[in-house]
C-alpha cells in the first residue's frame, strides 16, 4: 500500500490508519473536508474507520460525486441520516441499511 495523500507536499504513511486523529479549527475551515478526504483515502486503503457524526455530512461518503450512485458502504453514527438508531424502548441500536 502507498501513503495517504492529505495535501499537496503532505502525506501519511499508511501505517498511520491505526491511530487516532482529530481535526481541530474554526467553523468554515475545511475540518470536514479534511477529515472525509482521509477517510476515502482510508478506505480506498482497505482501512477500516468509524465516522462520529454530530451535525449530519458524513452521509455524502456512503454516495459518489453524482449524488444518485452508491459510494463507500459504512456506517455513519450522528446526525439525521445516521445509520444508528435507538430502538423504542430500549437503549440498544438498530442498523439501518447504509446505503438508502
């Protein structure tokens, strides 16, 4: 496998999709854009991640640029298309399809 193309003249090594990262800023300052650019760099890897999403955009990863064709089949936890919901009356999860 080759490293993570994060931005020009920057790149991870691929040993790095085993840590923990977290993107710090101001509102409007490209965090989830970062953030989704590893993900699908991560993916495209063969990587493994898990996306906690408060404010509900991390559901565009599970489609392609066009909007209609399928992209990347993973859960997303947070937000209104969450694939997480709780079930009535318990306080387990239920999976929806990640790709509706």
């Amino acid at each position: 496998m080759s490293d993570l193309h994060i931005a020009n003249r920057l790149f991870l090594p691929i040993d790095g999709v085993t840590e923990t990262f977290a993107f710090l800023g101001r509102r409007g300052n490209g965090k989830t854009y970062a953030a989704t650019l590893m993900a699908e760099q991560m993916l495209d890897a063969g990587a493994q991640i898990v996306a906690l999403d408060p404010v509900g955009v991390w559901w565009g990863l599970r489609l392609m640029k066009d909007g209609v064709t399928p992209g990347y089949s993973i859960p997303v936890f947070g937000g209104h298309t969450s694939s997480w919901h709780p079930s009535a009356g318990t306080t387990e999860c239920a999976m929806r399809n990640s790709t509706h």
